[in-house]
C-alpha cells in the first residue's frame, strides 16, 4: 500500500513539475509577445506617419486611405482622381488576392496594374476590345464582355495568369505586370508601386490579411529593395562587407527620404544586378537573350530615369548636362558619378545608392553590381537630376 502511494505521489509530483513548466512557457511566451508589441509599437511611433518600412509619403497615403474607410466621405488621396470609386474597386483587387491566397506582393502587382490600365475605374471600352479594371481583351481569351467587366472575375484572370510565373515574387513589380499584361508600355506599371503599396497597406488589415512585407528570396522593403525603416538619406558611409558581384549586399535599405523618383529609379537599376553589360546596349530588356538589349554604364542610368519617369540623354558625355552640377562631398542617393576620362569627356557613370555605394554597368565581361564608391576610382563630375 504505501509503495503505491509513494508511486501516487511520485505521478502528482511529475504532474505538479509539468504544469510549472507549461506556465513558465506560457509566462514566457506572453512576455515575448508584450516585447514583441511595443517594439512594434515604438517603429510605428518613430516612423512618419505610424507605418515602419514606408517613405514618409507612401506612408500619409496610406493613413488617407485608411481614413476613407474608415468612413470619412471628404478625404484627398494623393493619386486617386475619385477615391470613391477607386477604392472600392482596389478592395476588390486586395480582398480577391486574400481569397485566392496570393502574397501581400501580388497585390501590389496587381493594384499597381490597375492603376496603370484603367486608373482603378471599372470601364466598359478602352483600346480596341480592352475592358474592366485591368483592360483585359475578349479576344484574347480573357472571358466574355460580360465576365470582365466583373471586379471580382478580372482581378482573379489577372492572379491566375501572375502565379504561373515562374519566380514572379523575385521580380520587380513593372517586370511581373509586363509578363502577365504584355504592355506597349512596359516600364509605366514602375511609377505605381508606391500607391499600390499605400493602397495594399491600408486595405488588408481591413480583410483580415496581411499587409506588404518581405520579398521573399531577397531583402524585406524594411531592409533591401525597398525604402528603409525610418532610413535618412543615406549619405553615412556603411561597411556591408563582402558580397558577391551582380548581388545585394545584406541588410542594404533604399533610403526612405530620397525623393520618389529616385528611389523608383535606384530599385529599377538594382532589378537588374547580375544582367551582363554590353557596351552599347539599349538597356530595353537587360533579362533577356538579346545582347544588344542589356545594359552598359549609360543605358542603365536612361533606362532607370526613364522608368521613374524622367527623360536623360543616352551617353555620358550628354549626360553631365542633365541635371546640375554638386560638390562630390554632397552626393545623395540618385546622383549621378562620372569618372574616367575628363570632367568634360568622362568615359564611365555610376548611380549613387547611399551609405557610401554605387550601382554600375563596369564593362564588358562583366555584370550589373553594387561597390563602394571608392572603387570608381577619382570622381570627375557628380551631376543631380532630381532635387
């Protein structure tokens, strides 16, 4: 008898132990998930406009946004013409995405192409037999009139043809919108990104969803191809270390106080690192099997400036006249730098990233990559063409 009340008390014991331990873990876990909160918490107090990971004016759009749905009638979003309309249909985009379990960044794909194509209104004509939201044709197997004038039907065809994309999460948001939408104007989805980040940012949590986060393969938006977390202008120097050519070096942030265009045209150049250079080369589809349409040091700036929506001349030597002229102890993410050659003739040009970095075409046998500006080598001429 007593060896069973001692084998009784034994079990009561183990059990006793057990609990404590599940407690100290459920204690542990509740903790980690109050620090986690105001960490949160605090990134959002320190960050313009509440929205950690966005530049200051993606980040007051989407605060608008948000304030229109929540249902304040008089509110003006930047880029939206007729939020009332436009935001109802950009829910649908948002809501059928979640429904079809695409990423948060499909979605921006998505509004960024709506935008794009039909200003976010649902229209019943456009080119030739184009219609809806994203201007899909019935004559090129999209569905009938009647299918695509349907929010819902459209933006799910649209969804459909993007997750059959093999790595379409990797590309740049123009690149996945220009696949799926084969586009006259390929490069015109770029300048919507961010009001289709704004957009997707105040929507989801209204869905139960989550908002735009990490590409996934690459560095998040709050610490790669995207604006930094309450990041400054980049001008301080920072050692990334080493990293192999045509790569991003870890934990590079796009900085989040550089004006709109540049920081459109620094992430269309960094989304073509590791394409090979080709002197001469249009820069028109640096990804594909067409020598003469990669890049080479000039055409990528064009080609980036083009995309964020700013005319530049084609060679270096034109090209120290478009914008003006600052001191090279003054250089800013987006400017260009000349070096080799002369001031007036310089034979090489780079784009100034921040913190110290450049992206560049170098020279044949070579790719698209990030260095430390130190590698140009004397800087002969440092031009601004935005600010």
């Amino acid at each position: 008898m007593k060896k069973k009340f001692k084998g009784w008390l034994a079990g009561v014991a183990g059990l006793l132990g057990l609990a404590l331990v599940l407690l100290a873990a459920v204690g542990a876990h509740v903790a980690g998930l109050g620090q986690s909160e105001a960490e949160a918490a605090a990134a959002a107090a320190s960050c313009p406009g509440g929205q950690p990971g966005l530049d200051p004016d993606t980040a007051e759009t989407a605060r608008k946004v948000e304030e229109m749905l929540a249902g304040s009638g008089d509110v003006n979003v930047p880029g939206l013409s007729e939020p009332k309309k436009q935001i109802p249909n950009a829910k649908v985009i948002v809501a059928t995405g979640v429904q079809k379990r695409v990423p948060a960044r499909g979605q921006v794909v998505a509004l960024a192409t709506a935008l794009q194509e039909s200003t976010l209104i649902n229209l019943d004509h456009g080119d030739r037999d184009s219609l809806g939201l994203f201007q899909q044709r019935p004559s090129q197997g999209w569905g009938t009139r009647e299918q695509l004038m349907d929010p819902v039907y459209s933006s799910g065809k649209f969804y459909d043809r993007l997750v059959k994309l093999k790595d379409w999460e990797q590309m740049p948001v123009t690149v996945a919108a220009q696949k799926v939408q084969r586009s006259g104007f390929p490069d015109a989805y770029a300048k919507h990104e961010p009001l289709a980040t704004a957009l997707q940012q105040a929507i989801a949590p209204t869905l139960g969803a989550t908002p735009i986060g990490p590409m996934p393969g690459q560095p998040s938006r709050r610490g790669g191809v995207g604006t930094g977390e309450c990041a400054g202008p980049g001008s301080g120097n920072v050692d990334f270390g080493q990293f192999p050519p045509g790569s991003l070096p870890e934990g590079y942030q796009l900085p989040a106080a550089a004006p709109m265009q540049v920081q459109t045209a620094i992430r269309w150049a960094l989304g073509q690192l590791g394409t090979m250079y080709q002197w001469g080369g249009s820069c028109t589809n640096p990804h594909g099997s067409d020598p003469s349409e990669r890049c080479d040091c000039s055409s990528l700036m064009q080609r980036a400036y083009g995309v964020a929506g700013k005319e530049i001349t084609r060679t270096t030597y034109t090209q120290i006249r478009d914008g003006h002229v600052v001191p090279t102890s003054a250089i800013q993410p987006g400017d260009l730098l000349f070096a080799v050659g002369s001031a007036s003739r310089p034979e090489h040009v780079a784009m100034a990233i921040g913190y110290g970095y450049v992206v560049h075409a170098p020279k044949p046998g070579r790719v698209v990559e990030v260095v430390k500006q130190a590698n140009l080598g004397p800087i002969l001429l440092v031009v601004r063409v935005i600010g």
